[in-house]
C-alpha cells in the first residue's frame, strides 16, 4: 500500500500553468527563460499557501530541465526534474532559513557555492523563510550575490520582506505574491473532490475558501481535515461545524429581530455561541462582511461571483437589503469595525458581544440624523407663523435720564470723578447701567478706605 500524502503535498504544481492566481509573476519568469535574461538573485514574498516556494522550485526545475517544452514549462520527466521534485537533487539545495540563519551556516554555503553543478545547467540554493537570517549572516552574504559563479542561482522566499535588509533586497529582483481568490481557490478544491471521488457541496467549498483566507494551502489542509472527519457527502453545515464557524442563517435571524425589535434574540445568539466554543472574533467578521454584502446591494455596485452564482443565497440577501438603509448600513459597519478591536480585549468577550450586537439591533430603531434635521426645521417653521424672524420690529432702548449721584460722605480727601464718557445712556439699557453705577461706587469707597489707612500715624514703642 503507497504510503499516504496530504492533499497540500499531493496535488502541489509541478509546472507554471498549474501555479494559480499569480499569472503576471509567472509570465515574467518563463519569458526570462526563453530570452535567456536571468537574474543573481530572486525574491518571493507574499502571505502563507499563495506559491513561494513552489515558483521557486518550479522555476528550478524548468532552468535544469533537459527537455524543456517551447513555453518554458518543466517536463517533469528528465532525472533532474524527477529528483527536484522528490527533493533529493544535488543542484537544487533547499535551504530553511528559521534553522540555518547563522553566519556559519552562510558561510558554508559562500564555501560550496563555487562547485560545479553535478548534472544540471544552474547549482540553485532556494532559502526558506530568508528574513530569519541574521544581520551577520545577511552581511556574509552580500559579496556572493553580487559577484557570484556564472552558474549560481540564489532564491529567496519569506513572508516578511520588510525584514531582508535592504543591501540584500538592492541585489535580488522581487515578486510579490497575491492572495488567492475564494473563487479560484473553490474551483482547485472542487478538481481535488473530483479526483478523490468526494461529493462536497458548492457552498461547502466557499465555506472552505473564505476560512483560508488567500492561502491555497491552508484550503487543502482545512479540506482534509474535513475528509477524515466526516463519512459521505460534505455540505455546507458540516464544514462550519468542523471549522467552528456560525451557520449564515443566523445573521438573516439576526436582521428579522432587529426590524422586530426582538432583542432577546442576542441572548439567544450568544448561548450558542458560547456553548458551542464558536470563535467570537470570526463571528464579528462573519457579521461584517454580512453587512458589506447588503451595502453593495443597496448602492447596486457588482456582488461577488460567488454570491452571484448561488441564486437563492442571492434573493436571500436582497429580500435581507429592504430591512437597512445606506446610511444604517454604514452606522453598523463602524459599530462592528471599532467592537471588533474592543473585543480583542475585552476581559468578557461573550458580555461585550452581546452588546455589540444589541448596539446594531437597536439601529433599526434610531431615527436617522437627517430626518431629525427634517422635523426641526418644519417646527421652527411653524412656531415663527406667517411672519418671519427677519421682518419682526426691533424694539429700541427707551433713553433714560441719568439717576442723581449719591450724596458724598464728610471726608477730606475728594475723590477723583468717574467719567462714564465711554458708555451712554442710550447705548445701554437701565439696569446695566445702574450695575455699572454700583460697580464704581464700590471702588470708590475701597480706594477711599486705603488712604484712610496709610494717613494713620505708626503706633509708638
């Protein structure tokens, strides 16, 4: 009996045209083959299962493939092809960074690098996770790749190329992967199903393919993980329940009981959740994207392949668009956006989930700013009558004769008079001007009393 392999290393590509989602790196590389312009050095970089090291190693096999087709693909057939592929040639040293990131370890390879190739035209080193190098060992390197053997390939794949320092990064030419599309992702899962004789659901697949999150890889590894838990046909509620994702059918309840204003539905929701060790943060972003897809409903912009080619889920969504508003719709997307960071930390992420979503429920209820706007003008509108603020009579300060002054009290030294020139009486009404009045009488009698006190004579020792 052969022994058994994952479905991630089984089906990996051997040739460019089974590299997906990555057409315009792979165009680059077979035309740099055919004009013979090849580069020292060269830099995959892009998130986890998008094709870093599988493009380096097919792009090895296709430089040491003895019968090369006129496209540039690899024939998968010569020994030096077969040998790459089972990761035993002698001229295609694959190197893992994270372990071998000493200056040691380069410099056995600055030691080695000046040998022949055994049987192939290029001796290749392909440096794994190359950001995990040390300063030291980046340094050791710089002189080989800028001077190399004319028959030296060096390949270097990381996931954080931020990390390479730039002297390294100023020698290689670089390829920044994409991630890989959920629908370009269902379409490889659903040849794999095929091959193995599984029967899985279209929607199972998408569920499969929205959990891995760009990375082909981990759509693999999730679909075995599902195929040797599960017997038979693989649906859709399967493949949540393996993963620990909440059924969609729960958001559109979550929609009918905000317009109904059943909040006990949120207690409802997070029992389960909480019973059944669902991931609170994927949920959230369950609900995000739930609410973005109604959005683009609302404004017609183009839905997504997927949704459009599941005609139910479709009507479903568009029948779940006539409970929102755009502006509503825009209102739960930051509520949900800024409770996604505050659940992050919350020290009860189930109590602070509950309120997150009684928050978006009670929306539903909210009158919208504009309509407030709306209402308060018609008010003011009828409280002024027929006629307008603008054309009211302003009434004038009646003039006022000035009030007698206060009789001044028996002292010797005559106070200076208050000159009130700067304020009349017809600018200001009565009683500011007697407050003023009181506020200089006031003044006067403290200025009074001060020079009564310094004309004391000092009392004798």
């Amino acid at each position: 009996m052969p022994e058994y392999q994952v479905i991630a290393r089984r089906f990996r590509p051997q040739q460019f045209s089974q590299v997906l989602g990555q057409e315009a790196i792979v165009v680059t590389l077979k035309n740099a083959i055919k004009r013979d312009r090849l580069a020292t050095a060269y830099l995959f970089c892009g998130s986890r299962g998008t094709g870093k090291t599988t493009l380096a190693r097919v792009f090895a096999k296709a430089l040491n493939c003895a019968h090369p087709t006129e496209e540039g693909e690899p024939c998968n057939q010569c020994p030096s092809c077969k040998e790459i592929s089972q990761g035993i040639s002698l001229d295609v040293l694959e190197i893992d960074g994270a372990s071998h990131r000493g200056i040691d370890d380069v410099r056995q390879i600055n030691e080695t690098v000046g040998y022949a190739a055994s049987s192939g035209k290029y001796k290749i080193y392909i440096i794994d996770e190359v950001h995990m190098l040390t300063k030291e060992a980046f340094n050791a390197l710089l002189k080989t790749l800028e001077e190399p053997p004319p028959k030296v390939k060096f390949f270097f794949a990381t996931t954080e190329p931020h990390k390479v320092i730039p002297t390294i990064l100023s020698r290689c030419q670089r390829f920044n992967l994409n991630r890989i599309s959920s629908d370009t992702i269902a379409q490889k899962l659903a040849k794999i199903c095929k091959e193995l004789s599984i029967s899985i659901d279209p929607e199972a697949l998408m569920v499969i393919a929205k959990r891995a999150e760009g990375g082909l890889r981990d759509a693999e590894s999730i679909l075995d993980q599902i195929i040797a838990f599960h017997e038979g046909a693989i649906t859709a509620t399967a493949a949540s329940d393996i993963l620990g994702i909440m059924p969609r059918e729960v958001l559109f309840t979550l929609d009918k009981a905000g317009k109904m204003g059943d909040y006990g539905v949120v207690f409802t929701v997070s029992e389960q959740l909480f019973n059944q060790g669902k991931d609170f943060i994927h949920f959230v972003e369950m609900f995000i994207e739930h609410i973005r897809t109604i959005l683009m409903i609302k404004l017609g912009a183009a839905l997504p392949a997927s949704l459009t080619a599941q005609q139910t889920e479709k009507e479903t969504y568009r029948a779940a668009a006539e409970l929102y508003s755009i502006e509503q719709c825009m209102t739960i997307l930051d509520i949900l956006v800024e409770g996604l960071t505050t659940l992050r930390f919350a020290p009860s992420p189930r109590f602070a989930l509950e309120s997150l979503m009684l928050k978006v429920l009670r929306t539903h209820h909210r009158i919208p700013i504009d309509v407030l706007v709306k209402r308060l003008a018609e008010l003011e509108t009828r409280s002024n009558g027929a006629v307008a603020p603008s054309t009211r009579p302003v009434e004038q300060p009646k003039e006022q004769p000035l009030p007698p002054p206060p009789p001044p009290k028996p002292e010797t030294v005559k106070p200076e008079p208050v000159k009130l020139k700067s304020i009349s009486a017809e600018a200001l009404p009565q009683h500011r001007y007697d407050t003023l009045l009181q506020f200089a009488a006031v003044e006067l009698e403290g200025t009074v009393q001060i020079k009564k006190i310094n004309r004391q004579p000092l009392p004798s020792t």
